[in-house]
C-alpha cells in the first residue's frame, strides 16, 4: 500500500536498528518516553523492542486520550442518558472504558441508554437533525488531534441554531501532560518520542519551551515502524551529543507551526479551563479546553448543570505509575489476573492504545 | 427461479398459522427452496442415511445489512451452515431452516433473501428440506434472524478436530483475509466510505472434497469467520493444547482490505470471512494441499502460513514483516475503530 508500505519495510528496519545497536553506548541506560498510545501500538505490533539493544527501553506515556480521561467524566455522560435521556454521541473506543462502580458506557447502552457510536463528529451533528424531538450530547474527547473536528461542530451547530444539540467537552492539550510528567522527581526520561497527529495540528515548536526548561530533547515521530525507529534513533544522537533540542522526524505531516486554521478554529469555540483531572496524572492547571463563552448555550456542561463526579481508582492499579512512565504494566499485581482487556480495571487496559492492554495483547511473553 | 414481485410487508397474520402463513410459506419458502422431501408438506422431512459417522451443526445469523456486496443473509445463513458442517470433513448433505421476521419487514426484501438461500443452496447441491416461520412485533428483531441446521455425513478414513494439531504440522488458509467484515463494513451507513470490496461468503465443501481427494490425512480445519484468523488460531491452539507460529508475510490480504483497516483502526486478523478455511496438516502434506486447492476457483490465493509449535501457555505468535514478533492474543470484547 503507497505511503504505507514504504515505512513498514523490514530490511531498512534491519539497517536502522543495526545503526541503533553500533551508536548506543554501552554502560549507560537510555530511557525513552513515547509519548502517544499509537507509539506504543506500532513498538508492540511490529515487535519494535526485540530489535532494540538491551540498554535501551521504551516508557510509555500518557498519551492515550482514552485511558487519560477520568472515571467520573463517564459517570456524568452516562448520568446525562440516564437522568436526562439524552442522545450520547461517542467515539468507539471509549464504550468500554470503565467508569466508577463497574460501569460503562457498554453497560448503559444495554441497559437501555441510547449511546450512539459515531465516526465523526459531524455524525453527532447529523443525529441531531434526525432526532428534533431529543436532546444530543457529543461526548467529545481527546488531544489536540480530535479538538478541530469538535471546534468545526460548535461552529456549525451555532450558526445552524441547532437547540437540541450539545457538546461534552473533555478535550486535554499535550504540553502540558509533557511538562508535568518531566517535571516529577520521580520521573527519569532521557529523551520523548513527541506526538505525531497532535503535533500535525499545534506544530512542532509547540514543545520548545518544555525542552528547553527540561533540557530533555523531544523528536516528533510518526506512527509508522519506521518513523518510530528513525526518531529513537535521532533521539540517541541527540542524547550522545548532549544537545536538547525539538527535532522533526514526521516532516511529511508536521510543520514547526501547525495547522493555523485548525488553532484558530479551536481559539474561537474554545477556552482554557483552570483545572481538569487526568487519570494517573491528577489535577492539572491549565491543561484542558471548554467551551467558550460564545457557544455556551451549546455546552452540556451548562444545559445540564453537570456536577463533577469523584471516583475512586482501584487501589491496587498503578495506570498512575504507568502513564508518568514510573512503572512497567507488569509491575501491577492486577495485571493479567484481576485486570485483563475482557475486564479491564484501569483505563490504560482498556483502549489497544493503552500501554496495558498492548502488554498483555502483544508481548507477555518474549519469543 | 422469477420473483413473484411479492407487494406489502410482513404482519402479524403471517405468522398466525392461518391462510397468511400458509400463502407465504407456497408463495415464498417453497417455490424458492423447491425440492421433493419439502413438496411433501410435512412438519419433518424424512429420508434415508448411509452407515458411518453423522454429522450436525447449526448456526443463527443475524447481520446489518441485510443485504451486503457479495452476499445478503440468505445466502449467508446456507453457506455458514454448509461450511460448519464440512469443516468436519463431512460431506453436507441437508439443511433446515427458520425464520423470526419482524413485523414490517418488505415482503420483496423476504422474497430476495429466500430466493438468494434457494440459489446457494441449489448451486451447492444441499437441499433446504425443512423449516419454520415466526413473525415478531415491530422492534422485537432486525428485520430477519435465519437459523440453519445442516447434517452431513464424514467419509471413511477421515478424521478432522480441533485438537489435533500438533507440533511440527503446518497451517494453511485457503485465500485473502478480512473480506467478508470489510465488505459489509463499508456496506454500512454511517461510516462514509466506499470500496469494491466483495464478501468471500461462499459455500467450501467442494473445495473440501478436492483437499480431501489429495490427502485424507487432514488434521483439523475450520473457517475463521466472526473474530477472524486469529480468533480460529487461538481456538485451535487452545483446543490441541499446542503453540501456533504464522509469519505475516505470508498470510494474504487484499489491498482493499489493509486500506479500510488502516483507515479504521482495524486489524485484518481479527475481521470475519465466510469462504475461507484454515487447515492444519503434516508438513509433508502441505504441497500437494496447496496446490489442490489452488486449483480450485474457491482457493486460488491458498498459502501456508507458519507451523504448529510446542508451547505449553498455547500463545498465537506470530513474525512481523518487519522483523520482530508478537502475540496473537484473542480479541478482548468486539474490535473498536480507534480514534486516533
């Protein structure tokens, strides 16, 4: 397949991962975060690691926007079918996620709840107009990736008029997440595969300040095997050499500004809020979107007087530990036993993105 | 067989066993399905059996849409059966069929499906001979559920299960992967692509019959259809209690199939087919199989995959193209696009 194939091919793997091998040097560690769930799925699905040396390691980070997003966000969107019967638009992988009390949007669906999963956000869009008679709520989440199309929407509906149609604003940005984790004492990354679709819309150099402050380099890195192996291997060069730097890898998508239409987009419909809970990461200033005052009559935290919803984690789950990169999934005395992707505990077993759930799909045991 | 151009929708008198049912029943399910043992107009359908080993298997199928590229539910429901029933080593002999229609169903809608079971079952040389209707209210179905039974009979000499791999033997699948889920994916409103994707439904006893011709000494097949290739290989694994090793550039996939799955986030392992099977033999085995059934039109891209191994945790493992390997693991719930 064009475009795909060219950075799947084994024998430049084998070239770049020899190349790896001669320049890493020997009785140090090298500790790379990949940022994004989709890294994480191409190291495990293309078995990435059995081809890195052994003082190399791959951290996963927190950048599943699925396992990030708090119990209680769930809660409250399956409180909003519930109590208020509305129509909950949402993208597929978040059905299973579980909320508090063992819940989830699956269950509620079974149990009656009308949730509804979409493609697009545009689609929310669209089952609003089928439906004049019901209130739609888009239950919109992820990271800077999935924040335009949820921009566009607002701008549609308002100019539409649209009065049963809602949005459920759970946008995160990635920043923030990056300085937060380099800035734990507990936390040790020597460098980070930076976000590729993310940094497609916020552009490169939205990472500068955070590499400079750190001093830890970051190399925006495609999804692709091969993306990935350049980038681990331009984050070594960087490493070897001292230098911090932000360097490009994914140069056929990501620009050192972005996509300008996509940030004003988000900059007219959107606002910073003071403070929003991560899962595994806490509470987080400045580190979420709402929606602007403009388009409030469009916000279903407002038409619903939402309340936030506290949820405690399962004790014995560190996900915590394993998105600030601290701890490996295995490390968890629920994994693979109590939490398993049939029933997961913790979020990061629950999207394939997530850094559990690749363990246990991919790699529990070493060929 | 000329459609009757049937007008109305299906209601709840088609259901009451009263003159409703039984003009649907001539009009529709006989003229379509029309062989003796159902002209004979009994609640069973009798008929003599050779001696030896019987065979039964049945399948409900329920799918959306109803209609899809390459296939619709009628000829679905035959072909699953058939296939079922012949991953014995069976060769099929007759099948039931019943129906749960829901009230408003369009009567020409019913009348396609039927006619499409008729036409598979004809081509396949297994006849429909029994069967039953129930209607629904509105709501209480999608449409139409078909439930097929088949029975068959496994000739001398041979002797196919599931647990009977063993390390050493080799693993074969008869073509191109993920073509029947992707097909009726794309089928599906909603999802706002296209493709020339065809589903594979087909009925696979006759390539069975030309495998079998070859060397009687299979050891286990079975057609990966919902949960796709990896699903069946965990099964199998599981099942034998052995360890499975495929190679990813061996196994075949359209490029259609890879691109929608790309697009969605899907994994071609995991995504159903309806004509395809997986067959486990002696290594020696393997040429002459595959070149058999690459000279049938139902196993043209027919490949070997990788090999039985011994592992005690059972683990589908398999070697990337691009050099590394990885777990095949079971698919945890249904298999989610993923967002981003």
């Amino acid at each position: 397949m064009k475009y795909l194939d060219e950075f799947r091919d084994g024998a430049t793997a084998r070239a770049l991962a020899a190349t790896i091998r001669n320049e890493a040097l020997t009785g140090r560690e090298y500790r790379l975060m990949e940022f994004c769930g989709g890294h994480t799925h191409a190291i495990f699905r293309y078995g990435i690691k059995d081809l890195m040396p052994a003082n190399l390691r791959f951290v996963h980070g927190p950048g599943c926007p699925v396992c990030v997003l708090p119990a209680g966000r769930i809660e409250a969107a399956i409180k909003l079918v519930e109590e208020h019967q509305v129509i909950l638009c949402t993208y597929a992988d978040l059905m299973r996620v579980p909320a508090g009390k063992k819940d989830s949007l699956h269950k509620a669906k079974a149990r009656g709840g009308d949730i509804r999963m979409i493609y697009s956000a545009t689609d929310a869009l669209g089952i609003a107009q089928a439906n004049p008679d019901r209130q739609v709520v888009f239950f919109a989440i992820g990271f800077e990736t999935t924040t335009p199309p949820t921009a566009a929407v607002l701008k549609i509906a308002h100019a539409m008029e649209l009065k049963n149609f809602s949005v459920y604003c759970n946008h995160v940005l990635t920043p923030p997440a990056m300085a937060h984790i380099l800035d734990s004492a507990e936390t040790q990354i020597d460098g980070i595969l930076g976000p590729s679709h993310v940094s497609s819309v916020i552009g490169s150099c939205a990472y500068a300040s955070c590499c400079k402050q750190y001093k830890t380099p970051i190399v925006i890195a495609g999804f692709e095997p091969l993306d990935v192996l350049a980038s681990t291997l331009m984050l070594l060069r960087q490493i070897n050499t001292g230098r911090h730097e932000v360097e490009n890898q994914y140069t056929r998508v990501v620009s050192s500004t972005g996509n300008e239409k996509a940030q004003a987009l988000m900059r007219d419909t959107l606002v910073m809020r003071a403070l929003f809970e991560w899962r595994g990461l806490g509470r987080l200033p400045d580190s979420a979107m709402q929606i602007r005052g403009t388009y409030a009559d469009l916000d279903a935290e407002k038409r619903f007087a939402m309340q936030d919803i506290e949820v405690a984690e399962n004790k014995g789950c560190i996900c915590p530990a394993v998105l600030r990169g601290v701890s490996d999934p295995d490390a968890c005395k629920l994994f693979g036993t109590v939490c398993t992707p049939e029933d997961p505990k913790g979020a990061c077993m629950v999207s394939s993105e997530g850094a559990c759930a690749a363990y246990y799909s991919y790699g529990r045991r070493r060929a | 067989m000329k459609a009757t151009h049937i007008k109305g929708v299906v209601d709840m008198t088609h259901g009451s066993g009263g003159r409703a049912s039984a003009r649907l029943i001539e009009e529709i399910f006989v003229r379509h399905f029309d062989n003796e043992l159902l002209a004979q107009r009994n609640d069973q359908a009798a008929f003599n059996v050779p001696a030896g080993r019987m065979v039964i298997s049945t399948d409900a199928h329920v799918i959306s849409p109803l209609f899809f590229p390459g296939g619709d539910i009628g000829s679905l429901s035959v072909h699953g059966t058939i296939n079922d029933v012949c991953m014995s080593g069976a060769v099929p002999l007759y099948l039931s069929a019943a129906f749960i229609l829901e009230e408003g169903l369009s009567l020409a809608d019913l009348e396609r499906i039927v006619a499409s079971m008729g036409e598979a079952s004809r081509k396949a040389g297994v006849p429909i001979v029994t069967g039953d209707t129930k209607v629904v209210e509105k709501g209480k179905a999608d449409g139409v559920f078909i439930t097929t039974t088949g029975i068959g009979m496994v000739p001398q000499g041979v002797n196919i299960s599931g647990d009977l791999a063993r390390a050493g033997h080799a693993i074969l699948i008869s073509g191109s992967i993920g073509d029947h889920g992707m097909a009726v994916l794309s089928s599906r409103e909603g999802l706002g692509f296209s493709t020339s994707l065809q589903s594979d439904s087909a009925a696979l006893h006759d390539l069975l019959a030309a495998m079998l011709e070859v060397s009687p000494n299979i050891h286990c097949l079975r057609d990966p259809t919902r949960g796709g290739l990896a699903t069946t290989l965990n099964e199998l694994a599981m099942q034998s209690g052995v360890g499975m090793l495929i190679e990813e550039q061996a196994i075949p996939v359209k490029p259609e199939v890879r691109g929608a799955c790309e697009l969605l986030g899907l994994d071609p392992l995991y995504v159903a087919n309806e004509g395809k099977l997986v067959c486990i033999c002696d290594a020696a085995d393997a040429a002459p199989l595959l070149a058999a059934m690459q000279a049938h039109p139902l196993g043209r891209d027919a490949a070997m995959i990788g090999r039985v191994v011994e592992d005690d945790q059972h683990l589908v493992q398999m070697q990337t193209a691009f050099g590394g390997s990885r777990i095949v693991d079971w698919l945890a719930g249904e298999q989610l696009p993923r967002i981003c």
